[in-house]
C-alpha cells in the first residue's frame, strides 16, 4: 500500500495522531457548512481516536495537504469482510471545487480494495448537494432514503472491481 499520494496541488496520506486537532477543525468547518453541528459530540467520538476507530480495525483514514495544511479528509470502516462504509469526507470549505474531494474518494477505494473490500456504502444528507453529485459521478448509485439522528440522508453503494 503507497505511503503517500501526490496530485498536482494536493498531498495525500494516512492519518497520524499528530493530525488530531487538524482533522477536527476540518471537520467543524464542513459541518458549519450544512448546518449539522446539533448532531451530538457522541455522533463525531471516531473522530477523537481515529486509529482505533479505522486504522486498527483494517480501515484506512486519509488526510489531504496543500502546503503542509489539512484541506481534505476521508475514511473507511470496515462493516465485514468485504464491506465498508465511506465515512468523514470532508473539503474545507476554501478548497472546495478543485477536485480534492475526488481524489481522496479515488485513494480510499483504491485501498478499500487492495484490502479485500468489494462493496462501499455511505449515507449524505439530502441538503448535500455537492457530495451527492461526487458519489453518482464516481459509479455509486442510491440504495435508500431514510433518516439518522434526525437528518434526511440518502444511502449510495458501489461495487468495487
């Protein structure tokens, strides 16, 4: 598994735990972004212990640079064998639109199927229009509607090859 991925602007790698409080001011500001910040400090505890919630259990979390700043973020947690959930893409708000978040969706499927995973899930809320439009662009098509922690989501897989 490559160490490190090298776009033309952005850097991606694996999650470090010096990473931590980047990671978690990322994600405050994709949040604000869509209003979500009422979803409960229970809700985000993966994103206080990263390694044990993706990297030990035969996950993969990646972070995106651009000159030596976290811009971007994803995961994956595996849910069996040969399923995982995409889980905490994030762009900042200030990079957005320049393919960041594709990239980062390009590199975890990579890995999620060097490591045996043949089928990746993930829920988006409705309002997300922009993350909605990246996942059927990249080959997931939608599964289900319904809601989580009171937030209308819509459900996406992909087959992995």
């Amino acid at each position: 598994m490559p160490h490190a991925f090298q776009t033309q602007e952005l850097e991606i790698r694996r999650y470090r735990d010096s990473d931590r409080d980047d990671v978690w001011s990322l994600h405050r500001n994709a949040i604000e972004q869509i209003e979500a910040l009422d979803a409960g400090d229970d809700y985000y505890a993966d994103l206080h212990n990263i390694t044990a919630a993706y990297l030990e259990p035969a996950g993969e979390f990646l972070v995106g640079r651009v000159e030596g700043r976290i811009v971007a973020m994803g995961g994956f947690a595996r849910t069996s064998d040969a399923g995982a959930e995409i889980k905490r893409m994030r762009v900042h708000s200030s990079y957005q639109r320049r393919g960041f978040g594709r990239a980062i969706l390009e590199v975890l499927e990579d890995r999620a199927s060097q490591s045996g995973v043949k089928a990746l899930r993930l829920e988006t809320t409705v309002h997300q229009k922009a993350a909605n439009e990246l996942y059927r662009k990249n080959g997931y098509t939608e599964t289900g509607r319904g809601k989580t922690l009171g937030f209308d989501v819509i459900r996406h897989e992909k087959r992995l090859r």
